[in-house]
C-alpha cells in the first residue's frame, strides 16, 4: 500500500459527513509499515467506530465501519467465523460482523452494507502467515511463495470490492 498522510485518510472517506470525518480518530502513520499492508485500517478507542481506507482503482477510499451488535439469542457466546477479506481459516475467533452506510444518498436514507472482518484489522497480517502443510500440500518454499501471494491478491480484490460497493451511490 502506498504511504497516506492525514490529509489523504480524511479526504478518502466515501460514506462520511464532514463532521465523522473531522471528528475521525486516525493511527499514528509513522510506525506503519506500508509495504506489509493491503489497506489501513483501525479502530476508534473512543467509539464503537473503526475506519478501513483502501486503494480502489489506485486512488484511497475509506469508509467508516461500526460493529453490528451480538444477537441476543448469542448473548455470552462467541461464535467462530471468517473474515470475508483474509479468508483466514485459522483465526477464526475475533471476526465481527461489521456495517457501513452506503455514500451518497442512499447512506442518508439509512441503507447500509456488511460483511464479516477480523476485529482488529489483522488481514494482511493474516494473509502472511505460513500456511499449514494441510492448507499447502507441499512444503517447497516456492509453492509457499505462491499460495501467499494468491492469499494477498485476494484480500485486495476483496477489500476493495467491498469499499466500491460502499461507495457505489446507485
């Protein structure tokens, strides 16, 4: 992922007024390191809010993301799931379902969008990971090589479909 500076986070957002995207909490940039990430993305440490921006069709777009609230029928229980974007079948246990308003005037109305995350944004952490013999079926370095970079084309095709459709104002 290209390096973005505050400015380029806050102009990003596709599905935020101005007052969200001032009011917005952003990382500290510095201790990123760019070249192991898909997209940015953190949460909020004042409110249940966490922000993604991703490179679609090379520019930044970022949307503003809340946690859909546990099920009561589930109340007390976690529910193992995978992340839509990493696909990670091994970290299944801090997923969340997570919403984001459309842009535009559909988000105005109230339409919304989700699908299911890691919690606290590990994707491409998760996607660089050794895979399992089970997940590989070999254990030649190259092979590993490939089934990690087919893992990491797919959450940025992920990632970003998604924001597009966040984005997308019918």
């Amino acid at each position: 992922m290209k390096p973005l500076t505050d400015s380029d986070i806050r102009n990003s957002f596709v599905n935020a007024s101005k007052r969200e995207v001032a009011q917005a909490s952003l990382p500290d940039l510095a201790s990123i390191d760019w070249e192991q990430r898909e997209y940015l993305g953190w949460r909020d440490s004042k409110r249940p809010l966490g922000y993604v921006v991703v490179e679609v069709d090379g520019v930044p777009r970022g949307v503003i993301l809340r946690a859909a609230p546990p099920s009561t029928a589930l109340a007390g229980r976690r529910r193992r799931a995978i992340c839509a974007w990493c696909e990670d079948p091994l970290e299944t246990e801090d997923v969340t379902m997570q919403v984001a308003k459309r842009g535009g005037a559909a988000g105005r109305k109230g339409d919304t969008i989700g699908t299911l995350i890691c919690t606290d944004y590990v994707c491409s952490q998760n996607v660089r990971r050794k895979p399992t013999f089970s997940e590989l079926g070999s254990k030649d370095p190259d092979d590993r090589e490939l089934f990690i970079m087919r893992r990491i084309e797919g959450l940025t095709e992920r990632s970003s479909a998604f924001v597009a459709q966040v984005a997308k104002t019918r």
